[in-house]
C-alpha cells in the first residue's frame, strides 16, 4: 500500500483526529485559557508518540510550550525537513463574536469543518501528523523529520526566536516546511516563495519649545505639524514611487518570467475597488496592483500625530509633530540600510527652521525561497500530485516573522506549503477548513517528502 | 477740587477697596464658588449704589449673574459711555499652584499688590468706579455711563452674547471702553486698536472605508495621511504666504503711517528666539515679526490626526486623515467667507485618489477701530495726560470675542484701554498689579471721560 492510499483509506480517523484537537480552547492571549493551551500541546506530544515519533516532547517556555519533536532514522544520507506550524488560536465566542455554532464543536456541513483553529493552524498540523504516519506505516520515512509546533504564534512568537536561537544546532535541516498560509484558490494551488520585511520608524518634528498660542506666534513660526506633513509629502515622487535616494538600489530586479508567473494570479481593479471601497488606483504606474502590494517595497504612513485633536476648537501652535510610517521592503533590501537612507533623507529635506529626528521601532528581513531550489522543485511535485495541477508562485505583501527568523537564524530555505483559503476566515466568526483540503494537504505533505528525497538524491 | 485731585487724595481709600473685593474667592469655573463669585457681583452692586449710581442691579443668566449699572443725568446732548469689565477670576491654590502668598488676601510688597484678579480684572473694574466717583463729586458726569461687569469672562462669557442681544436697545452708546488688556510697558502706555479673527475649521480626508493592512494594500491605496499632508503642505507657498486663491483680498492694506506706528514696539528677532526658543523666523517675508501675528492674516495647523498614535508598531494604513486649521483674521476679512475659500481651495487641491470635506467649527470677527475717531483721540487724551506720554498704537494677535460682539451687535467704537502689563501673571500664580499703575488707570479714565464729552461737543 502506498502511503497516499493508506491516507486515503484512513480518511475518516484522521477527520476524528482533527475534530478532538479543535475541541481544545488553546486560546493563547487569555491568561485564564493557559491550561488549555498546555493541554493541546500534551495532546499533539501523545500523538506524535502514538505514531512512533522516537522524540517528543512539550519544551517549556516563560509563556506556552513549545511541542518539538524528532524522527531521524532515515539516514544521515537523507535531507532533514523542519516542520513549523502552531497549536494556539485567536480568541472565539459565540455569542460576542456571532458565530454560527459552537467555535469549540467541530461541525461538518457540506464538507467543511467548522471550528475555531480548524484551517489557522490546527487543520494543517495534523495532516503532517497524518502524513508522517502514512509514510511510516507504509513505505517508511523517505527524510529525517524536525517537528516544532509553537503556542504563541497568535501572540507574535513571543518567545520563539529565544528557542531558535537556543536549539540553533540541533535545528539544523536542509528546508524549513511551513503551513501557515493560504492557496490561490481551491482549485489552484499556490506557493509564496517571497515574503516582504519591514522597517517601522517614527519622524519626530520639534518647532517651539513649547506649545503656543496661535494668535501670539502663528505667522511667524514654521508649524511642526506642517513642517512634518512637507517632509511627509517628499517621501514620494508625484507618480508614487519612493523618492528616499537609494530606496530601490538592492530590489532585486522582477524578471519577465517573473511578471509573467506573478500575472497569473492577477488582482484586477474590480477586486481592488471591492475590498478598498475606493474607485482609483495609486502607486507605481509601472507595476501591476498585484506587483504593488507584493514585489515592490513601499513607504506607508501608519499615523500622524500634532497638537490638539480632541473635539472643539483649540488654538494651539503645537511644539511637535509626529508620524508613524513603515516601509515594507523584498529582497535583497536591508531594514536597517533602509532606516539608514529614510533617515538620511528625512534630515535633508527637513527645513532649516526645525528640527526632526527619526527612530527605528521594529525591523524584519524580507524572504525569499529561490524558486529553482531542490526544496521548492519538490513542493511544485507536491501540488501537482495531489491538486492535479501545477501550482503558480505567488509573492505576499505581509510579513511572517518567523519566516525570516528561519531563514536567517538557521539559514533554511523555507517552503510555504499552504492548503487553507483566505476565505475561510482564519481570524474572524465562523473559521473553517475544507475538508477535501486537509486531505489534499495530507497527500501534498507525503509527495513533498518522496520529491524532497528524490530530488536531493541526484 | 479737580476729579483728578479728587482721586489722588483718596488713593488710600481706593486701595482699601480693591483689597476688599480681591478678598473675596469669586472664581467662576469652580461650581463651589457660585456663591462667592454672586458675592462679589454684589459687592459691586453696593459700591454703585454707594456712590450714587441711580440704577445699579444684579441680573440673573443661566450662569454667573451680570452687575449692570446706568448713570444717565449727564443729558441727552452727551455722549454715553458703555463700560465693560469682569470681576470673576481665574482658579487659584497656595499649594498647588506655587503661590508665594495665600491667592485671596491682598500683600503689597514695594507697591505691587498681589492677589488673584488684582490685574485681571477687579484692578480696572474698581479704577472705573473710583473714575466715576470721583467725577461725580466733584465736577459732575461729563457723559453718561452704562456699566456691564460680567461674572463670566473665564469661562468663555457663556452667557454675555445672550444678555447683549436682549439688551441691545438699553446698551445703545457712544463708545464702548474695556479695561481688560495690557499696556506695552509700565513707561509706555499703549492702545490695542485691531483684533484679529477667527475661522476654525476641520480639513477631513476619507481614503479606503476601513483601515486596511498596510502589508496587503499598501502602494495601491493613496494613504490619507500622506494626502492630508499633500493638503496641508499646499496650504502655504514657499514663502509662507497662504496660498488660497482670494485669502488676502478683503485684507485693508498696511498703509506707511501704520506701520510706522507699529514699528514704535517692535519684536525683535532675540525677543521671538527667547519665547519660543528658535533661531529661524518663518513667515512672510515683507513684514516684520510684529506685523506678522498682529496685521496679517495666517493660516495654522492645531492638530492633525491619522492612524495609529499609541506606543509601537501597527502597520495599519489608515481610512482617513484629519487636520484642525484655524486662520487668524484682520479687518475687512470675514470669517465665513474665509472658510467658504479655503473648502473650494481643498476641494480643488485634493487628489482624485481620495476625497475631502473642510467642517466650520468656530468663527470669530476680526474688530478694529478707526484710530481717527472721536473715541479714540480721546483716549490717547487720556492716557497722555495720566502717563505724560503719548500712547503708541498696537494690533493683537489674538482675539477677544466680546470685543467683535460689541461691535458688530452694538455698532460701538470699541476702545480696549488696559493699565496692567503682560507680565502680571494674569492666568498664573503670583498675579500682581502695581498700584501705580491703577492709580495711574484711574487718572487715566477720568481723562478719557473728560476728553470724550469735549471732543464730542465740537
């Protein structure tokens, strides 16, 4: 039996199984629910031990466990593939939250499970449990297996890249499989081999020492708030391209072939209008809207803050202005050289007649999988065999941390195997998953080891 | 007996009644204080009355009562004179505040008197009282009075505009004459003869409906913040002129003579650095610092509001953007008119990417009296012969909405004759009022009663 019958044909056991995890309130940001969480945790360690994982075990952390495991008997010949994906869930209630059924109760209608955490993420780590029983109790494991299945992810992986960082070594793969994303659509697989980082700064505008009165000073006085709304006017050219010098000096250029594989996944203006409520366009004239919000950094402002903006009339000359503005950035752009350059820029052009300062909050490093890597070649074979369809490459506009903390930390490439869809409502009332998914997802994860080893092999 | 002689002989006794009524507590924003703040509207009601005032009465508002007094038997061939001032006064605590001396019980220390209202108002209010005293017992009421002191003036005259309207007819006068501003210095007294006006507005920019993330729309959407900046910085030319087509053109020209006048208290570069702690000047380049925020008009950000303000990160890119923007108006300037220019100037200036709307919240009339006028000739009389020095002419940067009422309800001559300094701590602790200068305020009124009816006469 092969181990995608041997899926096939334990189909309703494995829907059983995912039905009892999503039983488990693992809600991460509710202190009250820490129980639970741990719970889920021990629930996934017993399972991986039912299948024969030879280690597992739940690795405290100064928040929730963190579920790791090992399974390295297919040689030191074999490549070693490290699953992530995570145990916790966002918050739920049926009545607040005007769900439909019990978000705790799983409920099948139509061949759509219905529960919170049943497509974010809980569905798709139980089909690499099912996978890896598949392959174990048929033709036996094609690669070595790392397994870390986390319980913060919906608390931003709060101590996450502390175990990175601590089992460095022992983390060590040859590609990091993660299933945590959404495909193009049911029937079109897809794969975000591209990933955009982010530098999240402040601008600080200072004018008078303190506030004054408008009828004392105004007039005289380069208002801050109209200082920093100059400076934020000069961030971008009038066609909407970045006009900070050197912004776009490390984007790796978008080749034709590129374009023309991003194109098949297009966002046409009618999506665009739908989910924006806005009839007209902007940004770079040049670049497709789904190039926009995906292969092409950017400079947006977050926030803006001056002066008095409570109801009524305040006569105020504000001391200082500030404005929060965030540059999500593709590779091979560096946060901190682009915080380097905005900061640059900013001091150019800020007037003589106050002064500004800009800080750096937060930065995350873009990522991007080649898509001719071994890795990437083999999740290409792992569509195609269970979706009966090539699957197209897409690039996201969003960042996930931990991609990058991967990539970077462990210098991995990281494949984004995802089986969900961005319908299905993974944050909101009514979460589900397809169940024909989770089984595709299952079949995809089997062929992905076969192709990984074979692939790895020539 | 000379009025004037008359009043210097019973300047003790004039001290001794301003150390009464600063006695007592009447602090209109306290509602504990209600009763003191009747109290001293009382006090007044019976000084009148002790002079001989034959209608002096208590009127009930919804707030704090008005004290309105009349003296009429100068004749119908005299002018009238229509005196306002306030005898409530701002907060004060010892501790809180870091009084040297307890706020409500008078100290005098090298002919100063301290005590809350001492300068603001109840110095000026009882001066016109020791005028009209000593007046009537010696040569008799030149001009007819009519006495408005208001138990309001620190919490925004709530009920003054109301009390005007119904008593339009019976406040009928000649000139209206406020003791409520300040001198340019102790030496050089001065005449405020322009306010300026006010047009507060709301610019509001809408982008997308709802905030979106800034990972999945960001360089599609044309960022409200960044649009309201583009607005904004539009809003002025590079000189810092306002660049709204038609702001300027109800604006009666800086003729040479005025200016000229102006130019007699100048504000030098080191006085601006030292209030605002700058080194570079802004503004238009044709007027002086001192024309600037008293004869010209401006246009200023109060506030500005977008986004996510709090402490960190949020890669939110906003629905929508807000600026408050006030313009300080000067004769013939309308501030309806003022706004109806500045929301076609933004529709005009808003980018077809996002949409705008500018909301009216608060006008205010620019007030100016002709310095040619009977009035006015009478009260550089005045202050000529009480200070030995001809008063300098100065505009006011701010406003003071009673003055445009009176103005524009009452068609009044309004001519604002203060005696205290702007260094009197009229808001703060430690509030003061050389008692020099209210004797020489006293003088001063006498004189500008005098001065009245004889101008008046030919």
């Amino acid at each position: 039996m092969s181990p995608q019958d041997y899926a096939a044909a334990h189909a309703d056991r494995f829907n059983t199984k995912l039905f009892d995890l999503v039983r488990i309130p693992s809600v991460s940001t509710t202190p009250e629910l820490a129980g639970e969480v741990k719970r889920a945790g021990q629930w996934l360690v017993d399972e991986m031990k039912r299948i024969g994982f030879p280690t597992a075990e739940l690795i405290a952390t100064a928040g929730h466990p963190i579920v790791y495991g090992e399974w390295l008997t297919a040689g030191a010949d074999r490549p070693t593939v490290l699953i992530y994906g995570h145990y916790d869930v966002q918050p739920a209630d049926r009545e607040a939250d005007g769900w439909a059924t019990d978000p705790f109760e799983p409920v099948v209608k139509d061949g759509v499970l219905y529960a919170r955490g049943s497509t974010d993420d809980k569905g798709p780590v139980v089909a690499h449990l099912n996978a890896i029983e598949s392959l174990v109790n048929t033709d036996g494991l094609p690669v070595n297996i790392k397994v870390i299945f986390e319980g913060e992810e919906e608390v931003s992986s709060l101590h996450l890249g502390q175990f990175v960082a601590e089992y460095k070594d022992r983390l060590s793969a040859d590609a990091c499989l993660i299933s945590d994303t959404s495909i193009y659509s049911a029937e079109q697989p897809s794969i975000v081999y591209a990933l955009r980082g982010l530098a999240y700064m402040e601008i600080h505008v200072q004018g008078p020492a303190t506030d004054l009165h408008s009828g004392g000073f105004g007039g005289t006085v380069h208002n801050p708030a109209q200082a920093l709304a100059e400076i934020i006017t000069k961030l971008h050219n009038p066609d909407g391209a970045v006009s900070v010098p050197g912004f776009y000096d490390d984007v790796r250029p978008l080749g034709k072939d590129e374009r023309d594989e991003l194109a098949k996944t297009p966002w046409t203006q009618e999506d665009w209008s739908r989910a924006t409520g806005l009839t007209t366009p902007w940004g770079e004239p040049d670049y497709s809207l789904r190039e926009r919000v995906s292969a092409r950094p950017t400079l947006e402002v977050n926030g803006m803050l001056s002066g008095f903006t409570g109801t009524g009339a305040k006569t105020v000359l504000p001391a200082k202005a500030m404005a929060k503005i965030s540059c999500r950035l593709v590779a091979d752009q560096e946060p901190r050289d682009i915080y380097e350059k905005v900061k640059a820029y900013v001091a150019q052009i800020t007037p003589p007649t106050v002064t500004s300062d800009v800080r750096l909050l937060h930065v995350g490093d873009p990522a991007l999988t080649e898509r001719d890597s071994t890795a990437m070649q083999a999740a290409i074979d792992a569509y195609t065999q269970a979706w009966g369809r090539r699957p197209v490459f897409m690039r996201e506009g969003g960042s996930i941390p931990i991609v990058s903390d991967f990539q970077r930390e462990l210098g991995l490439p990281v494949i984004l195997m995802g089986f969900g869809l961005s319908t299905d409502g993974a944050h909101g009332p009514d979460e589900h998953f397809r169940l024909d998914l989770y089984h595709k997802g299952t079949q995809a994860i089997i062929a992905f080891h076969q192709a990984f080893a074979e692939r790895s092999r020539t």
